[in-house]
C-alpha cells in the first residue's frame, strides 16, 4: 500500500521476480477495461480520469472474481486493494471463503515533494505495463518501451493536480485501511523515498517473515 508514486507497481514488479504468485493490481485492471472499452471500463473511467476513486460494489465484485481463479490457490500478491475501510472489511469475508487471509502489507511512505518529482516524470508502456521515469529510470530510446517496442505514454492521472486529489483520497480513505491491518500486527512501514534497490531490500526482509 502507498500514495501514488510511492512505488507499488515498481516493488511489484521485483517481487513478482521473487515468488510465483499473481499480481493483482486493480489499478491495471481497470486500465486494461478502459482499453478494452468494456462496460466496466466504461464506468470507471471518468473516476479515474479525475483521481477519485471508483466505487466500492465495482471494485470488490473485480476482485472477488479474480481471486476465485486457480492460480490464486499458492497466493497473491495484492496492489491498490483494498483502498477504503469498506473494501477491507468485504475483503474480510472474502479472505474466509478463499481461506487465504492476507499475512503481511507493505506499507510504502514517501512525502508529497518526492512523490510529485516521480509522478510528473512517469511514463508507462500501454501495451506491456512496463513503468519508466524520465530521470530515474529512462528507456533506451526515448519515448519507446524498451521492452516491447511500444510507444511511452503519461498516465491521464499523473498530473500535480490529480496527485494532490489522490493524496487527499489516500489519506481520508486508505489511511484507515492501514491502521485496520496493523491491528492485526501485519503492517511493515518502509520509508520508500530512498533508491529502488534499498527499498526491495526492506521490502524482501519484510516478506521473509511469511510462512
Ligand atoms: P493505481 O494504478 O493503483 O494508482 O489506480 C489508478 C486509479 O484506479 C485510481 O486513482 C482509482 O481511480 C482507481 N482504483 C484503483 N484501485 C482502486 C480501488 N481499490 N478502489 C477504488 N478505485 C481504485
């Protein structure tokens, strides 16, 4: 879990490198439907456009969906999911009937003036998903996905201003989802505004901890 740039499609990515599990990102689940110009994508999209978030009874039923599929059975990796106080308490029954609890949430913290240097400076790959930064992490040929070729593209969202509607989401709406995990003593707090390499490495002592 983290504000937008704080890092979760990145550490995904390097964690998914580690362990065979599925990435679940309802962030990306949501792009491939507005792509697709599916129902769902349809709806979502003009929340999404905005930097709000969309509705709760769409997300979970995505979700719940997802996870009833086979390669959930060794486990998943979650990210974006579950965003509001409403979402962990559905996810709650859904972790029962699934019998696959979460065991452990990363919590990525990064300030406001980081998080807008990395925003403003992302790129992403429409095609393959891959995540560049203009300073950071530049692709090869600029503008072109190094991994497929594809032309780079700016998230509609990854302007200052959404930015600063989301952050103002993240802290009325997600925050609590954090403290309802760290009840359960399951939290890992990692300053995520250091280099990626530093922060997969607390990430991975924080997953070594798993069964
Ligand atoms: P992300 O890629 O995780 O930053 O998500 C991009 C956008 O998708 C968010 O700004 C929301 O509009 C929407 N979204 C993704 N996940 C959720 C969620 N769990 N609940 C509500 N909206 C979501």
């Amino acid at each position: 879990m983290g504000p937008a740039g704080a890092g979760k499609g990145t550490m995904s990515d390097l964690i998914l490198k580690e362990y065979d599990i599925p990435h679940i990102s309802t962030g990306d689940m949501l792009r491939d439907n507005v792509r697709n110009n599916t129902e769902l994508g349809n709806l979502a999209k003009s929340y999404m456009d905005a930097g709000n978030l969309v509705p709760d009874d769409v997300i979970i039923a995505m979700v719940e969906k997802r996870l009833q599929e086979d390669d959930c059975q060794k486990g998943y990796l979650l990210d974006g999911f579950p965003r509001t106080l409403v979402q962990a308490e559905a996810f709650e029954k859904i972790e029962n009937k699934i019998g696959k609890p979460v065991e452990c949430v990363i919590a990525l913290e990064v300030g406001f003036d980081t998080l807008v240097e990395r925003i403003t400076g992302r790129r992403i790959c429409p095609k393959c998903g891959a995540i560049y930064h203009i300073h950071n992490k530049p692709s090869k040929i600029e503008g072109i996905c190094d991994v497929c070729g594809s032309e780079l593209t700016q998230r509609k969202d990854d302007t200052v201003e959404q930015l600063t509607v989301r952050m103002d989401g993240y802290e009325k709406s997600t925050k609590p989802v954090i403290d309802f995990y760290d009840k359960r003593g399951i939290v890992s707090y990692i300053d995520a505004s250091q280099e990626t390499a530093a922060v997969f490495e607390k990430v991975k002592e924080a997953l070594s901890k798993l069964k």
